[in-house]
C-alpha cells in the first residue's frame, strides 16, 4: 500500500514532465501530419483570425488610456449593480469584450483587479459573461467565410450575447443570495467577508451618486476635471507604439495556442482517440461526423468550427446549434489563454468553467428556439 502511494506521488510531482516528453515523442512519430496541422493551423488564423481580431485589439488598448471605462462606470453603475451585482466598469470590459472578442474582456477585467476597482470575487463573475467572441468573428469568420451565410453569423451573434447576459444575471443573482446569507450569519460577530463589505459599500456609495443625487452630472463634470487621465497629444507616439506591442502579444499569444492545439489535434487523431471518444458518443445517438467535430471544438474553437461548417449533413440547423455552443463554450484552448491572464491576480477559474458551459447551453437553446420560431432564419433544408 504505502509503494502504491509512494508511486502515486512521485506520478503527481511529475505529470507535466510526462505530458510534455510525452508531446515531444507524438511530435517527432508523427511529424509529417503534425506539419500538416500546423500549417492548417496557422492558415486558419492568419487568415481568419489575424484580420477580425487585431484591429480591434489595438482601439481597446488605446482605450485603455482614455477615462472612457471609469465615466462608462459611473453611468452605467445604476444597472450594472442592481442587476449583475458587479461594478459599473464591468460594462466597459463587457462591450469591449464582445467588441473586440477573445481575451480582451479577461485583460481588462485583470485590469480592473489590479487598480482595486473590483473585488476578486466581482473578477471571477465577470470573467464569466464579459470575455466573448466578437461581431467580426462570429459574422465575419464564422457567418461568412466559413458558412458562407451572413444570416447565420448574425444569428449565433444574437444568442451568443443572449447566452452571456443570461450568464451574468444568474450570476449575479446567486452573489446577492450569498452575501445576504454571509451577511446574516455573521452579523452578530461582526465577522463578514471584508470583500463582501467593499463590495456593498462601493455599491451602496455609487449607486446613491448615480441614481438619488440630483447634482449627478455637476458632480460628474467636477469628477472629470480631477480624475481626468494626464495625457495629451506629446505622448500619441508612445500610446500608439504601447497599443500596437500589446496587440501584437495577443494576436500572436491567440495564434500559438491556434497551432498548438492544432497539432494537438493532430496527434489525438493519430492515435485514434477522438474517433474512440466519437463512437462513445454515438451511444447517446450523436452520429460520428458530429463527434468528432464537437471534440475538436471544445478542445479547440476555431478548428471545431472549421470542421463543423465542413460537415455534409442532411440538416444545416444541427451545424449552427452546434456551433453556438461551441462559440459559448469557447473551448479548452482559450479556457488556458484565460487562466495565463487570470493567475497574474490569483483568481479562480471555476466560476469562468462553469459560466461558459451556462452559456454554451443557453446559446444553443436560444439558438434552437429562433431557428424554428422564425420563419427567416429557417435552415432545415435537406443537403442533397
């Protein structure tokens, strides 16, 4: 007993060694369709990617210099709290989030934990429902190049915000449930959560300021003249050259894993296990061809939908629900480019897991109900 513990042990202390010699063994075995995939891999996102994702990346790190998330706050802090139990500020890292799309909503709300704008439990809620896939890669990647139809981008991007917004209010519901229960239990020793009194009080204190002060914009304008952010036209060289590096790091930190998990994919495929995992599927009546599909997608988004809009199947409206989950889920890849940017600041990542399987499933309930509801975005048509 005490070796097979002793083996256990050594076994945990060294299971990423394992994994990457293991990874390194797979590359050179089968390095003629790990080239291939990689190659495929890079296509897909300097293709896809690069040309939906890195303009936009640039305008939010520009933002990022302008007072725009902290006056958004104050404005918006009337119904971000009541309704999602977060910062008015959250309302920034949301837009800019399905705006600019994966992981932008991540890097700002990294942001707001940093400045203390939010508490670190506000952080992991807001990481659940802020960090989505933009318009241009939804309609544009998505919609257009791969599907071919922009109705069908502007489809999954409705449900895709439905999806997250759905998230964030759950959410928030089952925060103000917590508190409130921490709240009495702990009253009578006066031993609440020091980040559920910040959070109150910061909630207590800006929605009185937004909401019953009748001097709001006076106060707003006085705000502005104090808080305003010391830059001006002598520093735009600095700012562009500041944005343009820290664009560049995302597209390439979004392109890398796009490869990566291309080849991982790869020697998955090699060695058979996706199909095993597929046949396994089938016995819950999800055919082959989806299955290997929705694999590929969760462990890897864009090839999960290059695949599944790939697919010659009797019926279109099953590769569409399909891929608003898998555009909900976002998939194990960007799970790991979410948790580089969350560990700088400690937070947890199982609200953002459970969050993005919540809205992977409302996506394809939201998307299954407007496909057949609606006359327009009709999509059953028999393939020949």
């Amino acid at each position: 007993m005490k070796l097979k513990n002793l083996f256990i042990l050594i076994f945990k202390k060294n299971l990423l060694t394992i994994i990457f010699t293991l990874f390194l063994v797979f590359l050179l075995l089968f390095s003629q369709t790990n080239l291939f995939a990689a190659k495929n891999g890079l296509t897909l996102w300097a293709k896809n990617v690069v040309p939906s994702l890195f303009p936009f990346f640039i305008a939010t790190e520009l933002l990022n210099y302008t007072n725009l998330p902290y006056y958004l706050g104050k404005l918006t802090n009337k119904f971000m709290r009541p309704l999602f139990n977060v910062p008015g500020e959250a309302s920034y890292a949301f837009i800019m989030g399905i705006i600019s799309g994966y992981p932008v909503g991540a890097k700002i709300v990294n942001k707001f934990v940093e400045e203390g704008t939010c508490t670190k439990q506000e952080a992991e809620r807001m990481l659940a429902f802020t960090n989505n896939s933009g318009p241009l890669f939804i309609i544009g990647t998505v919609g257009i190049s791969l599907f071919g139809d922009t109705t069908i981008g502007i489809i999954l991007f409705i449900t895709h915000i439905l999806a997250c917004l759905t998230v964030g209010l759950i959410f928030g519901l089952i925060s103000k449930h917590n508190n409130k229960h921490l709240h009495l239990k702990y009253a009578n020793t006066g031993n609440l959560n020091s980040e559920i009194k910040e959070s109150q009080n910061r909630s207590a204190n800006t929605y009185t300021h937004t909401s019953k002060n009748k001097y709001h914009w006076k106060n707003l304008y006085r705000s502005y003249r104090t808080n305003s952010t010391s830059y001006n036209i002598s520093d735009l060289g600095t700012i562009l050259s500041n944005s343009i590096t820290n664009a560049i790091s995302t597209i390439l930190l979004i392109g890398g894993f796009i490869v990566l998990f291309s080849i991982i994919i790869s020697i998955l495929n090699s060695l058979n296990i996706i199909n095993s995992i597929s046949n396994i599927l089938q016995c819950i009546n999800i055919p082959s061809e989806y299955g290997n599909s929705i694999i590929t997608g969760l462990l890897e988004l864009t090839n999960g939908l290059n695949a599944i809009s790939s697919l010659h199947t009797k019926y279109m409206s099953n590769q569409i629900i399909i891929s608003a989950f898998l555009l909900g889920f976002a998939g194990f890849s960007i799970f790991l480019q979410i948790f580089s940017i969350a560990a700088k600041n400690n937070l947890s990542m199982k609200p953002y897991m459970i969050g993005k399987i919540m809205q992977g499933t409302f996506a394809c309930i939201y998307t299954f109900l407007i496909i057949h509801n609606i006359d327009f975005f009709y999509f059953d048509i028999i393939n020949l």
